[in-house]
C-alpha cells in the first residue's frame, strides 16, 4: 500500500512529499542531538583533567604549556585549549557537549552547504542541514565508548576539536573552488595553513588524518581536475599541506614523546624492535577493525540509513534542471568514477587514523590497541563517505535515468524504512 501510494503522487506531490520528509526527519536527529547535549548537563572533571588542572595551578599558564610539551606529549593545540578551558573553570564542563555540537553542527551544515556552488540544490538548507545531522548522528551512535570521546572535556579537545577545524578547512576548499575568482588573497593562504596547523596540533590522530587526506587531494587535483578548478584550489590545499606537516613536525619533535612511549613500552610483556611490516599490518588491522565497527554496532541499520538518505536527497529532491546543471559540473560529470574510488579513499583515510597507535603498539609485539575513544574519529570519516557514496548513488541513477517506476517506488520505500531504522 505504502508503495502504491508513493508510485501514484503526481511530480508536485512527490516533491512536496520528500522535502517534508527530510524535514520531519531532520527534526527527529535535532531532538537527538539535543539529548546528547542534555546528557551532558551531569558531566564533571574526570581522569586526567585533575592531571592538567594541577598543572595550571603548579606551572602557570606558559608553564604549563612547557610542562607537558616536554615530558608527556606534543600535543600542542590540545594543551594549549585544555588549559583555557581550565582558566574559565569547572562550571563550564557540562556545557561544553551541547557547545560543541552547536559548532560541529553549524561548520558542518556550511561545509555541505557550499556544494550547491557545485551540484546546485533545489534546497540547499534543508539539504545541508539534514546532511550534517545524519553524519553526526551517526558518528556519535556508532562510537564505541562516547562517554569518553565526547562527554569526557579531554577526549572531547583531542578527537571532537580538530575534526570541526578540519571541517571548517574542507568548507573553505569547496567554497573556493566554486568562485568565479581564480586568484587567492593572502588571507585565505594563511588561513587554509593556520586551520590545518591548529587542527594537527591536538592529537597524533589528527595530523595523520590531515597529512593522509591533503596529500589525497593534492593528488586528485593535479590528475583529475579541470584546469580553472586547480588553479582556484591547488593552492590552498598546498597551504593546507604545509599547515599539517608543520603540525606534525611539532608533534613529533617533542621531547615529551620518548618519555611517554618508554612508559608504555616499560608495561609491555615482549618488546619488539619496529619494522615497517608489522606497522602496516597493525594499521590495516585496526583499519579493518573500525570498519566493521562502523557496520555492525548498530546491525548495518545507521550504515544502511547513512547510504540511502543521502541517496533519495540526491535523486528525490533534484529537478530536471538540475540535472542538466549537475551533468554539465566538471567535478561530478561522472559520479560513477567517485562511486569506484571514494571506498578506497575512505578506507585509506580510516587506516592512516591509527597509524600513530599502530607505531606504539608494534614496539610491543602487537600488546597495545587503540582506545576506543580514539575511533569517533574514524567513524567521522566512515560516515562522511558513506553519505557521500550515498549521494552520488543517487546521482548516477537520475543523471542515467535508469531506475524504474518499480525500482523507483522500491528506493522511496526503503527510505522511509532507513529512516526509521
């Protein structure tokens, strides 16, 4: 019955139909949202924020800086963030879940937002908006330990943070690479390095990921690009190249690093010498571990859900003019190409996440595997991509027009059962 009435609306209907059902839906992942936020509003210091307080109050502001970029870590844009946090006081702990999900879900929903300089959306907002919900929704469900990720204020200042400035870094590429301008101001070169270099500085994780994604996108710039694109693109994302290797090299350069890792390697049963097999084959484990993660916490509903809204968005919301605009878009001229490589890439992206822990743990015969805080990270990146997928599925099934009524009506089914799941 569900079918026949969704076969049977007339073209007006039907569009009506799915912007009210994006709407309703949108709804429903803000109230979730908002619990998560709510959630927080009990949340105090715990473990080792007590560790970075004492040192506030022992060593100073600067001091503190010195005291843990020296003998613990080089996490530099962390415990530069952490201290500030401290400065303002405890009682700004249980707001700042709902304050970070207000900034995630305000940079994201900008960040998609400007794909509508590229692949014009019939509505925008409601796209976008819906878009940047179901990414973080889902992140957030599918993270193993999100007390720890998200509620607890350090684990939140090392995964949450560089994740919304690297975000704010993809916008300001997507944006660029729409306008009509192709010169850049030296402000944007600054602040395509500056986002990129904050964003390393708070975890290893973080700068892995930079490194991995810009060189990535260095890459499929110069092979696959128009030339007016990679003129308007290239050099941020060479600006942004440098911000992260320079974030890295503070990272690694500091001196607190040999002493962390030693404590580590004290604990271990069998000390192992390092080799580059052993590494690769524990960050393609871990990989592969974050990826089943990813599709069966929640028994392949939130996976399956991320996949087709973002694929009925895409074909149920496009008119045919569009179409015709989106065909004529060098950046998804073929999205069958984009479909064949964003698994790759995202899988590529997911095992450089737990590089840095694949180092530590094959200095100790494989005794040492990720937090599971540390895996919000890899999920944020799983469910970007899948979206993504999702929505060139959608794309490449209008642009060729090769869904039936049967298959058509079967799709705006199994988005409203998604959608529930």
């Amino acid at each position: 019955m569900v079918l026949n009435y969704l076969g049977t609306m007339e073209h007006p209907n039907q569009q009506k139909f799915w912007i009210g059902f994006v709407v309703v839906f949108a709804a429903f992942f803000f109230f979730v949202l908002l619990a998560y936020a709510y959630i927080g509003l009990f949340i105090r210091l715990i473990y080792d924020d007590y560790c970075t307080a004492s040192s506030l109050q022992t060593h100073g502001f600067w001091g503190a800086q010195k005291y843990w970029y020296t003998t613990w870590s080089g996490r530099f844009a962390f415990t530069l963030a952490i201290t500030v946090a401290h400065l303002i006081g405890p009682k700004v702990v249980p707001y700042l879940p709902a304050f970070a999900l207000s900034l995630w879900l305000s940079v994201m929903m900008r960040t998609v937002l400007q794909l509508q300089w590229i692949v014009p959306w019939p509505h925008p907002i409601i796209s976008s908006f819906f878009i940047a919900e179901l990414v973080i929704v889902a992140t957030l469900m599918n993270t193993p330990v999100i007390f720890e990720s998200f509620y607890w204020e350090t684990g939140m200042l090392t995964y949450i943070a560089p994740l919304i400035i690297m975000t704010a870094y993809v916008g300001i590429l997507l944006r660029r690479g729409a306008s009509v301008r192709s010169g850049h101001s030296v402000i944007y070169i600054i602040l395509a390095t500056s986002l990129t270099f904050i964003a390393g500085g708070f975890s290893e994780t973080a700068a892995a990921l930079q490194l991995a994604g810009l060189f990535l996108g260095i890459v499929a710039c110069l092979i696959g690009s128009a030339n007016s694109f990679k003129r308007k693109v290239l050099p941020l994302l060479a600006a942004g190249f440098a911000g992260a290797i320079l974030a890295a090299f503070v990272l690694i350069l500091a001196p607190g690093n040999e002493a962390r890792v030693a404590s580590g390697v004290s604990q271990a049963i069998a000390p192992a010498p390092r080799t580059w097999m052993s590494f690769l084959k524990l960050s393609l484990h871990f990989g592969f571990d974050s990826v089943l993660i990813s599709i069966l916490t929640s028994w392949f509903t939130t996976a399956t859900a991320a996949l087709v809204l973002s694929a009925v968005v895409a074909f149920k919301l496009h008119s045919q003019e569009v179409d015709a605009s989106v065909h004529t878009t060098s950046g998804v001229r073929k999205p069958i190409k984009w479909l064949l490589l964003s698994p790759l890439t995202a899988f590529i992206l997911i095992m450089f996440c737990f590089m840095p822990t694949a180092y530590v743990s094959a200095y100790m015969r494989g005794g040492y595997h990720p937090q599971p805080r540390l895996f919000v990270v890899s999920q944020f990146v799983f469910f970007c991509f899948a979206c993504f997928w999702g929505y060139c599925t959608g794309i490449a099934l209008r642009q060729r027009r090769i869904v039936g009524n049967a298959m058509s009506k079967l799709l705006q089914f199994a988005a409203v059962v998604a959608a529930l799941m």
